[in-house]
C-alpha cells in the first residue's frame, strides 16, 4: 500500500511514526489547555466579575496555558510535515480520529475526568465517524 | 451556543483559509513575505477572525465543561461542513460519508446526555470535613489556654 504523497516510497513505519508524533503533540496541547482552563475557573464568571480584559490577562498569565498553546504549534507543524510527505486522505482522518480515542484515555489519566461508558462510546463513535466522513 | 460556536466557527475558518490560499499563487518559502501579505486578502483575514472566535469559545467551553465531553461534541462541525457541502454547494455525498454522519450524530447525543463536568464531591467532602477537624482542634486549644489562664490568676 502505498501512502506517499509525491508518487515515492514511504516505509509504514516512518507514515506510522509521523501520525503518532501530530497524535502525541495534539493530546499533550489539549490536556495542558484543559488543565491551564479548569484551573481558572469558569470564564464566564471571571469575565462578568473583570470583564473581558480581565479575562485575557487571566488566560494569558497562566503558564499551563502557554505550554498548551506550544505544543499545538508544535502538533500543527508534524503535520505540516506529515502533509508534505503522506496522502491528506491518510493523514487527516487518522489523525483526527486517534486524537479523540488518546484524548479520552489522556483525560481519565491526567485530568481525573470521570469518562464513564457513554463517553468511551461517544468517543469511539465519533472516531469512526471521521473516518468514514474524511474517506 | 458556546459549542455551537466552537462547531461552526472551526470548519468556516479552515475552508474561508484553504478558499484564500488556493487563490493566491503558489508561495515559495524563500518569499515568507508573500504569506504575510496573504494575511490581508479578505478570504484568508475572514479565515483568521473566525479562528480567533473559534479559540476564544474553546477555551471558555473548557473553562466549565471536561475535554472529553468538549471534543466529540464539537466534532458535530465535521457533520455540518459536511450537510453545507451537500445542500450549498451541490456536491454529491457517498453513502460511506451518511454512514459517517449519523455516527457522529449518534456518539454525540450520546455524550450531550451526560453531565458536563466530573463532580468530585468526594475531594470537597474530605476537604470540609479535614477543615472541620483543624477547626475543632483549634478551639479546643483555645478552651484549653483559657482554663490555664483561669487557673493562673486563681
């Protein structure tokens, strides 16, 4: 099976490698942003007590947040890169869908979220779904 | 309405960038600045503003609501660019792609029926009831100085 996105050879391993790395930057952002958020607070009640400014200044001065927003940069160009060397009809959809899977099995893990069987079925729904969708 | 920004506003923008980009001719990495001036064309300015508001609503739904109920139910956008390229645009729809939509569809309904948040009331209830006992400690320690007191002065 071939996957290569300009007509060359590209080992499973190196496109299986290049997916995981935009899986694993991606999941790392989003529990970092999770995390920098539900430390803050609702922001729409910061935003009622501070207003708007007040809630910017509390987003931007959270250091969680920041390291959130750098690995989504770094998540977005693995796959500037992985683009460049493998099929979108690839890289898209299994990237969109492991995300999902990884995300809810990060979120039990690390933000102590309660994802019972109704999530876990969401999630794997959605995934297939992407799938087909992107296909 | 703060999700179903987050479910619009993602998909419009990355089209409105990927419609602006495709218009422009093809920018070489050895003139960065043409990408700067990509940055104006109305397309790819309308892409970013919706990004923004897509980022801004994000991060609001993760201020209240846990990731893993924030991201499948967000990942209804991909149902609506779909219904939008269906009925807007005219495209044709495999079935393969229907049998995507209803998936979505069905997992989230499945995650809109359960809470939001992770209530953990067995962290609050340890909390109170730790706060309580350095409360009780403290006022008997209290109750004992006041009796050494008394006694000093009889």
């Amino acid at each position: 099976m071939n996957f290569a996105s300009q007509g060359g050879h590209i080992n499973p391993w190196s496109a299986a490698t290049m997916i995981a790395c935009v899986v694993l930057c991606s999941t790392t952002g989003e529990v970092l942003t999770a995390a920098a958020m539900k430390s803050l607070g609702d922001l729409d009640e910061i935003r009622a007590h501070s207003g708007i400014k007040g809630a910017i200044r509390a987003v931007v001065s959270c250091p969680l947040f920041f390291a959130g927003v750098s690995f989504l940069a770094l998540a977005f160009f693995s796959l500037l890169f992985a683009l460049n060397h493998l099929n979108l009809s690839l890289v898209a959809p299994a990237s969109a869908s492991l995300t999902l899977v990884t995300n809810a099995v990060a979120g039990k893990i690390f933000l102590k979220e309660n994802v019972d069987r109704r999530r876990w079925t969401a999630a794997v729904l959605v995934c297939i779904g992407v799938y087909f969708l992107a296909h | 309405m703060i999700l179903g920004l987050v479910a619009i506003c993602a998909p419009l923008g990355d089209s409105c960038l990927s419609r602006g980009m495709t218009r422009l001719p093809t920018v070489s990495l050895t003139h960065p600045a043409a990408l700067i001036a990509a940055v104006f064309t109305p397309w790819i300015a309308t892409g970013i503003a919706l990004l923004i508001g897509f980022f801004a609503s994000y991060l609001t739904a993760l201020s209240w609501a846990d990731l893993t109920f924030v991201l499948p139910a967000t990942a209804f956008g991909n149902v609506i660019v779909a219904l939008l390229s269906r009925f807007w645009l005219h495209e044709p729809i495999s079935i393969q792609r229907w049998a995507g939509i209803a998936l979505i569809t069905l997992g989230v309904s499945f995650v809109a029926q359960g809470p939001s948040r992770t209530e953990r009331p067995g962290v609050s209830a340890a909390g109170v009831d730790v706060s309580k006992r350095v409360l009780q400690s403290a006022t008997n320690e209290i109750d004992n100085s006041e009796e050494a007191v008394e006694e000093q002065l009889r």
